[in-house]
C-alpha cells in the first residue's frame, strides 16, 4: 500500500511539475491521508488547509529556470552588441531588491550588474545601509548592453522587461528600490519624472516600490546623495518594521 502511494504521489508531482512548466498556475497540491508523514507540511504555511494534511508543494519559478529560459537571448537588437547577459546576482530570497536601467561597459565585460564606478557607490550605499551585496539582490531593466550606454529603447524594454518581471515573482523582496528613471518609470507605467516619484513608495503588485536617483547620477550630481540617503532611510525603516 505504501509503495503504491509513493506512485501516486511521484505521478502528482510529475504532474505539478508539467503543470508548472505549462504555466497555467499549478503549484500545490493537497492530499490526506499517509502520505501527510511523507511530505511534512511546511511549519511556516498560513495556507488554512494545512491542518488537513498539505502533503506537497511545489516551489515558485526559480531563478535558475528563468535564466536557463533566457537562454543565449536574441529577443532584441541589443544581443549583437553584448559581450554578457548581465541576468543579475545575490540573495534569490533577498527582501530588497535593487533594480537599474542596463549594464555598463564593465557589467558587460563582467557578466555582472552594478561592477564600475557606479557600482562601487552602490555598494557603498548598501553597507551603510547595514547591509552586503550578497543580502540583496542586483539586476537592471535591461540585460545588454545599449551601444555608448545609449537610453534603452521601448522595444527593448518590451523584449526584456518580462524576464524582470519572473525575477521579481521568484524572489518576492519586500521593497524594491528602483534606480533612476527608466527603472522607475518602467516598473510604474508611468512618464512622471523621478524627481517627483522618488521619496515615497509606491505599489508594485504586492511590493513595496522606492524609486530614487541612479548612482550614476550621483556621481554627476553629488548634491543628490542627500536626497538618496532620506530615501534609503526609509526603506531601511520599511524593512526593521515588517521584519
Ligand atoms: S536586452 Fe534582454 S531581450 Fe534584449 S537580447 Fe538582451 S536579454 Fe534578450
């Protein structure tokens, strides 16, 4: 009888899985019975069925799955140019995620977001923040490289942005700090300047959205770090309340 209900449960999860490839929203199962002694409930779940014996579940789209998607991405005129996919790196559970326009000329050479000069004051950002790179996670609207840093273009971004968007459902940070207006203005569908989207948050799905200058921008206007500083502050203030 056990053997037939491991069957049963390996077919399940064959199916859960092909459900979840097919993308039709699959993602749990609930059966009762033995096999509850098989695949312990999660001790964290506030599902209300867990009493009733959960006895799979199937984790959200990993970060794995959607970059093996990507795959060697031709889906817009920027892979010509590209030496890397800049995909993005750190904490696939991180609850604050940094969002930026587009690798640069070193985050192209290194295959990695936020590795020049910009990238150095991020990061300065985030250790007064209390915080490490590899705590959060670090990844742009676009994952070429736009000729001379050129501003993205609508098509690209239309090719590129879904694979943010799967980034964000896999890892679900708490806050999103969107850097510089086209990560700001493309994550909020709007055209309102960062001036004035930046210093409160904002919805996105069920994140929390904190837009504020790119560090670039920093470098050219260090009078600004004042401004990024208030806002970090708030996220970090975000972050110590829901913790
Ligand atoms: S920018 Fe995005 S959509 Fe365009 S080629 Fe690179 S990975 Fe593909």
């Amino acid at each position: 009888m056990r053997d037939e209900l491991l069957d049963l449960a390996g077919a399940l999860k064959d199916h859960i899985l092909s459900e979840r490839e097919s993308r039709s929203g699959v993602s749990r199962l609930y059966l009762k019975g033995d096999l509850g002694a098989l695949y312990p409930v999660p001790p964290d779940t506030d599902d209300p069925e867990r009493e009733s014996g959960v006895v799979m579940s199937v984790p959200s789209v990993t970060l794995e799955d959607i970059r093996t998607e990507l795959g060697d991405c031709t889906r817009c005129k920027l892979h010509g140019g590209r030496l890397n996919i800049v995909f993005g790196e750190g904490n696939p559970h991180a609850d604050l995620l940094f969002v930026g326009e587009a690798p640069g000329r070193d985050e192209d050479q290194q295959g990695r977001p936020f590795v020049g000069r910009a990238g150095q004051l991020l990061t300065d950002i985030i250790k007064a923040m209390g915080l490490t790179r590899d705590a959060v996670y670090i990844c742009n609207i676009l994952k070429c490289r736009p000729p001379e840093n050129r501003n993205p273009e609508p098509d690209e971004i239309a090719a590129c942005e879904p694979f943010l968007v799967k980034q964000l459902q896999s890892i679900q940070p708490r806050v999103i700090c969107a850097l510089g207006k086209f990560a700001a203005q493309t994550l909020l569908k709007t055209d309102t300047a960062i001036s004035v989207l930046r210093g409160r948050f904002h919805s996105y799905h069920e994140m929390r959205l904190m837009p504020t200058y790119h560090p670039a921008y920093l470098l050219r206007n260090p009078g600004a770090k004042k401004q990024v500083w208030e806002d970090v502050q708030m996220i970090m203030k975000e972050l110590q309340q829901e913790s």
